[in-house]
C-alpha cells in the first residue's frame, strides 16, 4: 500500500502560521512590518493557504500564445519585406500600423500564408478603404482582425475621427460587411496602463468601454450573429509580475461575466505589450529584463498573442537589432523556458487566485459607479476619466521622486557616465501639440521623464 510523503505531519492551519510569524517578530507589528499595502488598493500578505480561496476562477484561457511582430508600414513593399522576414525569423502573428490610405494591402500581405493571424490597425477610418481590404480578401480563407477603436480615438487624442454620430455610422457599416474577419472591433486598453491607471481601473475603463460597443450594437439590432461577435483587447502588462498575471485572468473573468448579459460569446481576444511607463532612456539595456517579465505576466496570465516593445523603443527609430532581440525573448520563452506547453499555468495559485477576485471586486466596483455615471463616453466628456487617472498617475509619480518606486539605472543606482544626448532618434518625451479638442485626452507619460530631462540638460551644459 503506498503512503503519502507527508502522512507523518500534522496539518497546519493559517492561524497557527500567523501565530508562530508573530511570535518571531518579538512584538512588532504584523501588518506595519509583513503587509504590503499596494497602489492598486490591494494589502499582500506574507503567505497565502486554501483559506484565501474561496473557489477557483476557472478563465477561458487559449490553448497557445503567438509571438507577434509589430510592423510600421511606411510603404507596402517595405512591410512586407519585413514581415516575411520575421516570420522566417520566428514571429508567428503580424501587427501592421497603416498610417494612410496610399498603402496598399494586396502587396504588403504578398507571401504571407492565410493562416498567421495578421492584425491591421490603420491611424484613420475609411469605410472606402474597408472596401478595399473587403474586396481584396473577399471569398478567402483568412485569419485577419481588424483594429477599428473609435472611443480609444477619442480618449487618446481627445476628438473623434469625424464626429459621434459619423464614426459610428462607418462603423455599423464596416461590421455589416466584416463577414470573413476574425473580428473588428479592438479596444485599446494599454492607453490606461501607460497613462498611469492603477490595476483596477485598467480592467474597469477597458470593460466600461467595451461596454459602450455592446451596448450601441444591441440598442441598434445588431446582434442577428452573436456567436460571430468577438471583441478584441490590447492590454499592456506593467512591472508588478504576479497582479499582471492576475490582471489578465480578472478581465477575462470580468468580460465574460459582461458578455453573458448580452449573450455574445464569452471568450475575447487578448493582444498583450509590455507597458511604456517604466522603460527608460538611460541605462536602456535594463529595459531587457523589464520586458521579459512583462511578456511573461502577459503568457502565464493568458493573452492569446504577445508583442514585445524592442529595449531601445523610447529613443530609436524601428531596427533589426532591436526587433531580433525582443522576437528572441519570446523564442527564448516559448521554446527554452516551455511558457507554451501548459495551458493556463497560474490557474489553482492561492496568491493569484485571491488576486485575480480582488481585483476584478475592485474593478467592478468601479464598472458601476461609471455605468451609474452614464457609461465610459459620458465620463470620458466630463472629465472624470481623465482626473481619475491624473490622480493615480501622479500618486506613483511621487513614489518614484522619493525613490519608494525604484527603476535601477535610472533614480536608483545610475551610472553617471551614461551620455544619451547623441542617440536620440526619436523624441521621448510626452508631445506637447496644442489643439482644440471636443475632450481632455488621455496622455500616456513614462516615470523617468522629468528626471531625464534633466540629466540631458546637465549634458548639453557640459
């Protein structure tokens, strides 16, 4: 008869454990010395047992993640030249950025197989140029989705693209004819992680906003294929390793608690970055590790594709070094570290697990008092939005100025050799461009800004 290992021990409960940590700490106090009190709202203690869980979280959650390669077409033939050479290089989904209509889609898809999922993001709406992208892949086998955020357009820049009304006019008409596509509508939900969001509000805004799409289809009738309705979702994974983790079950919990209520489906699809708050411009080689744990919350969490930001992304133009690096830590992961041989690998953790129910708690806390506002556009024009945000932003701001917020390199440990004035090829810094806008935008903003300005002037003074 086998016996267990551990048949000789005594169970311990999560009393006796407290117990004994309070005995060792001599009288000080548990919660002032052990507790780690959050800016997400959350207290982490020391150890967590089953008593923690209430039950499983059981997440849709995709059976593998693709790496994906993020692709800028400044022309069509020069995209795709470099996304058939990514994917001779080992990406395995494409991210085209279209910033006008003169691209033409029939030469940048040359050579690539029906199957990679292609994600096309354009920075206009055109309904003609829908028709074009319709015509051309019409009738074919193709697993593309379309990136079409007309309220993400508004909170980034603070209009619409044409108005209210005429963005979402296009945008009945594109999902009307949107038959063959993977889907085509995305939310952009990393504008709130790089604007400075806390963890909960990330997941609420980004639900709130999906919401006003469901809500806007379904007063409108347009639900006639609801199992066809699939939302898409780009999130950005910040530092804090194991409440990233956590994020992305909670939302895929949150959504599908959301979708039951319009009865589409329940999964959706998750394109997952790191985040641009923390990377820096000096000592930038540290901006490697940050990325790859980044990257590795966004798998372990369930993301069903994860792009990731290029270590020199803040200061350089797009490079092949920069680009094979952050393709090669995802081929590291995928196919050294094994992040692709289990499904849902967080699932059962009592630290994630009790993470993953606070913060969907929190966040849906905040999902109604938003819905009792009168939803996330209407915030978004009061202004509550913005100021939420600006309040959070400037609370972790003021955590790295006194150094409780550490990024090594930059005001902790930096080197005072570094000299950066002469590698700038990109502006890195929040772009001031003032123009009359319908709302406050959302403005996305590193920690490391100020500090770096200073030090660039000190540069240029020497």
């Amino acid at each position: 008869m086998k016996q267990s290992l551990f048949q000789e021990f005594e169970e311990v409960s999560a009393q006796q454990w407290k117990q004994k940590i309070q005995y060792d700490l001599k009288g000080q106090d548990y919660n002032e010395k052990l507790v780690y009190k959050s800016l997400d709202g959350i207290d982490i203690k020391p150890f967590y047992t089953a008593e923690d869980v209430e039950e499983i979280i059981s997440t849709p959650s995709p059976k593998n993640w693709n790496i994906c390669e993020r692709i800028y077409v400044s022309s069509a033939e020069k995209g795709n030249q470099k996304a058939v050479h990514a994917l001779e290089k080992g990406a395995e989904s494409l991210w085209f950025i279209i910033p006008t209509e003169e691209i033409d889609l029939s030469i940048l898809l040359k050579n690539i197989n029906k199957e990679i999922p292609v994600y096309i993001s354009t920075q206009f709406f055109s309904l003609d140029y829908f028709g074009k992208i319709n015509s051309l892949l019409k009738g074919k086998n193709h697993n593309i989705f379309l990136q079409h955020d007309i309220v993400g357009n508004l909170a980034a820049t603070g209009n619409w693209f044409s108005s209210l009304s005429e963005d979402f006019k296009i945008l009945d008409e594109i999902c009307k004819k949107a038959e063959g596509f993977k889907s085509v509508i995305s939310v952009d939900a990393s504008l709130f992680q790089n604007a400075g969001a806390t963890i909960p509000q990330q997941l609420a805004y980004a639900l709130a906003h999906a919401n006003e799409y469901l809500n806007h289809f379904e007063k409108n009738s347009f639900f006639g294929r609801k199992d066809k309705f699939e939302l898409q979702f780009v999130i950005a994974s910040g530092s804090n390793y194991f409440f990233e983790i956590a994020k992305i079950k909670a939302f895929r919990w949150l959504f599908s608690t959301l979708a039951k209520q319009y009865q589409v489906p329940e999964n959706c699809h998750i394109l997952a970055m790191p985040s641009k708050r923390n990377k820096t411009l000096y000592d930038y080689n540290v901006n490697l590790l940050r990325t790859t744990t980044e990257s590795m919350s966004a798998i372990l969490g369930g993301a069903d594709a994860v792009y990731n930001l290029p270590y020199d992304a803040v200061f350089h133009k797009n490079n092949e070094f920069g680009d094979r690096i952050a393709r090669n830590q995802l081929l590291v992961m995928k196919n050294e570290a094994y992040l692709d041989k289990v499904s849902n690998a967080a699932e059962g953790s009592y630290y994630i697990e009790s993470l993953t129910r606070q913060l969907a708690k929190k966040a849906l806390e905040i999902f109604k008092d938003i819905e009792k506002g009168g939803g996330f556009l209407s915030q978004l024009k009061e202004g509550t939005i913005q100021k939420k945000i600006k309040e959070s932003a400037q609370a972790e701001q003021e955590k790295f100025n006194s150094e409780d917020l550490v990024l090594v390199g930059t005001n902790k440990f930096p080197n005072p050799e570094d000299r950066m004035q002469n590698e700038l090829q990109l502006f890195p810094f929040l772009k001031k461009n003032p123009r009359k806008t319908l709302i406050q935008p959302i403005l996305e903003r590193r920690l490391s800004e100020e500090l770096e300005q200073e030090r660039l002037e000190k540069e240029k003074a020497e």
